[in-house]
C-alpha cells in the first residue's frame, strides 16, 4: 500500500538551471504587478494633466487680478497727486508725504 508521499512513479531532477525555473515561476506573477502598477501610473499620470490645466487657468487668473490691482495702484497714486495739489492750491502751503 502507497502512501501519499509514497509513490511508484519515479520523480527525475529538473535538468533546467535554477534560473530558468524561477523565471518561469515568477513572470506571471511580475506580468501582473507590472500590468497594475502600469495602470495606477496611466490614472495618476490623467489625474496630474487634469490638475495642471487648473493649476495653468488660476496663474492667469491671479495675473489678471494683479494687472487689476496695479490698475487700481495706479489710479489711485494719480487721485492722491490731484487731491495733493488742490490742498496746496487752496492751503497755500507745501504738503508732506507719510
């Protein structure tokens, strides 16, 4: 009577080198982490495209709204100019910045 570990059929060594063996083992195995990693690198790589153009549309908003507010800057520095001149107009006395 055979046991499990007993058996008639003879088992030869593998005469392949042990290379071979583990390459044959492990490419499935690597196939497929590389195929998941590839796919998590296409979604992160969309993700980041999508995230530039945002980034890209608020730079030119925010230097919109700098040209703006050195529009106003320069409006402004101009009414200080005419408000001084009319108080030395009307004081008679030269005006000193703060």
């Amino acid at each position: 009577m055979c046991g499990f570990w007993e058996s008639s059929a003879k088992v030869y060594p593998s005469t392949l080198p042990p290379v071979t063996i583990l390459t044959a083992q492990l490419s499935p195995l690597l196939l497929a982490a590389q195929n998941e990693v590839a796919g998590k690198i296409e979604v992160v790589q969309g993700s980041n495209t999508e995230l530039m153009g945002k980034i890209e549309a608020q730079r030119r908003e925010i230097e919109e709204l700098v040209k703006l507010l050195e529009g106003r800057l320069g409006m402004l520095d101009g009414a200080v100019e005419v408000v001084v001149a009319g108080r030395k107009e009307v004081v008679g006395e030269e005006v000193t910045e703060n």
